[in-house]
C-alpha cells in the first residue's frame, strides 16, 4: 500500500437508491468512489436488491461486513408503494403492458377493512417478471420471451399494514414485510380481492433490518468521496448491521483464542448468538451453548489483527 493510499473501510454505507438505479450498478458506484476517493481495494456487497423501479434504503456492506450480507437477506423489510386501481400491467408496475382493466375503483375505508386478510402469514404467487428461476431460466427471461410462467405460491409474512394517502383511484400503503415479500403481487391481490385490478405507481423502502431511511445518504453525497471527502462521517460501524444481538466482551488473550478459530468454554452467558468483541472491535459473531461459544463467523479487521 503506498504512502497516499487510504485503508480499505470496514462498515456498511446506506444509499437512497434513486428510480433507475439498479442493486448491482450501484455496489460498481460504490467500488469506483472508493477507488478514485484514494482507497485501497474494498470488497462491497449490498444487504438486498431492490429493483431499478424502486426507490429508497439500500445497505452497501464494505469490507469485512460483506461477511453479513447474507444476514440483511434474511432481514424484514418497510416499504411505502402506491397502488393505481383500474388497470393491471403484465409486470403489476409502470413499466408493463396493461392485460385487465375493471371499473371498480375501491374507497380508502374498503382498502382499510381488507388489510387485516393480509396481515400475518400469507402465501403469493411471485411475479411472473422476477429473477426467481423457473426450470433453470430467470423468470422474467421467459416472460419477455412470451412464455407463460407458472409461478408457485410461496409464504411470506406480513407484520404490519398501514394506510398512509388516498388520492384519486389510488392508495399509499405501509407494509412491514418478511424475506421475500413480493410487493407488486401484495398491490395484484389487495386489488383483485377488492373486485378490481392494480398496479404499482410507487414503491420505496424506508427501512431494510436496522437501516432507516433518516441514515441514508444521496448519490451527490456519495459521489464526494471520490473527490477526496472524509468516509468515516459517513460510514457506519460494522456491528450497526448487528444491532439485535449482545455483545460478549473478550480479554486478548480470549480475542487471540476466537480469531484462531478455538471454542470458549465455561461462560456464565445464556444461549444464543452474541458479538464477541475486543474493547470496540468487532472480534466475531459466536453461537453459545451450554457455557460454550463457537466461531459463526469471524472479523478480520486490522487493530484486531496486530
């Protein structure tokens, strides 16, 4: 690394993905900011796709947070989406070609008696323009190539529903969502249970596991660290990606001991998965039972490896 280098970050960047912007092309942003920023070679993942039609949170895991990436998969989800009634479009948002018109235009009061029926566990039928894999192929590969797709019902989980507008044959929805959550299908079958037929106008997600929305940062800002502007104000910490879990505090030579892989034994702690730290440094995520702790997934990050 040579004298201008800046280290590689370690932590997790929250973007306000613009409409347009997809998952991927945003984590190549991230890479090229760091890169003309002056920062050594980074590994950067993001904590969930959102699609280039939506708008909103999108964690980018830098450094070793990659290694909980995976776990912001697994995380529920807020999303804000406006539902259009009267028309729906082959891909259920603005993008698509209208297959259904109805005349039934619901009330804001009819949309908020039908919620209930879809707060809790639910099953939906994903839609047929995703990248869900049909028989090998991406779904919405076969959908644009005019093949009718069977897609199967698959259960999710929806924790809260709330009505947020009603504007002029259309309503703004809160949903708090499990993995998997398909919002276009949620906006299809609230419609078709109404009698009617919609579409989706609108869609942001306001809060991805622990990231809100209030933490998110715009492109412009984002596009300053390539000219040279300070990271570490905009960064947040490793374990902001952990924020349910306790930590378990180490001694170095217990620190020396996790980092070599070993099991610790006899702790007074309660079962269940904790942050072993060193001081403020993130040492691993370990599982612990029965007073013993084993290594999930180890940091390396670089006071921890002195």
């Amino acid at each position: 690394m040579s004298e201008r280098t800046k280290p590689a970050p370690h932590g997790w960047l929250v973007l306000d993905k613009p409409r347009g912007l997809g998952s991927t092309q945003a984590v190549g942003m991230v890479k090229r900011v760091l890169r003309q920023g002056g920062h050594a070679k980074t590994k950067v993942g993001h904590g969930g796709t959102l699609d280039p039609l939506a708008e909103g949170v999108l964690p980018i895991a830098l450094g070793e947070a990659t290694k909980l990436a995976g776990r912001m998969l697994d995380a529920s989800k807020i999303y804000d989406f406006t539902i259009r009634f009267g028309e729906q479009t082959d891909t259920l948002d603005t993008e698509g070609e209208v297959v259904a018109r109805s005349e039934v235009i619901p009330s804001a009061a009819e949309v908020s008696a039908i919620l209930p029926h879809f707060t809790g566990p639910i099953e939906q039928a994903p839609p047929a323009y995703s990248a869900i894999k049909v028989d090998g192929k991406r779904a919405y590969d076969r959908a644009r190539a005019g093949e009718q797709v069977e897609m199967k019902l698959r259960a999710v989980t929806i924790y809260s529903f709330d009505l947020v507008q009603a504007g002029e044959g259309e309503v703004t929805l809160r949903a708090h969502v499990s993995k998997g959550t398909y919002i276009r299908s949620l906006a299809r079958d609230i419609a078709q249970a109404l009698g009617s037929c919609g579409h989706v106008t609108y869609l942001r997600r306001v809060k991805a596991g622990p990231f809100l929305q209030e933490q998110a940062i715009s492109l412009d800002k984002l596009e300053e660290i390539a000219k040279g502007a300070p990271l570490e104000h905009l960064l947040l910490p490793l374990e902001a990606g952990l924020d349910d879990i306790p930590a378990l505090s180490l001694d170095p030579d217990s620190a020396q001991a996790v980092r070599q892989g070993r099991v610790l034994s006899e702790l007074p702690h309660t079962d269940g998965l904790y942050l072993a730290k060193l001081e403020d440094t993130p040492v691993a995520l370990m599982e612990l039972t029965g007073g013993s702790a084993k290594v999930v997934r180890g940091f390396n990050l670089p006071d921890v490896a002195e």
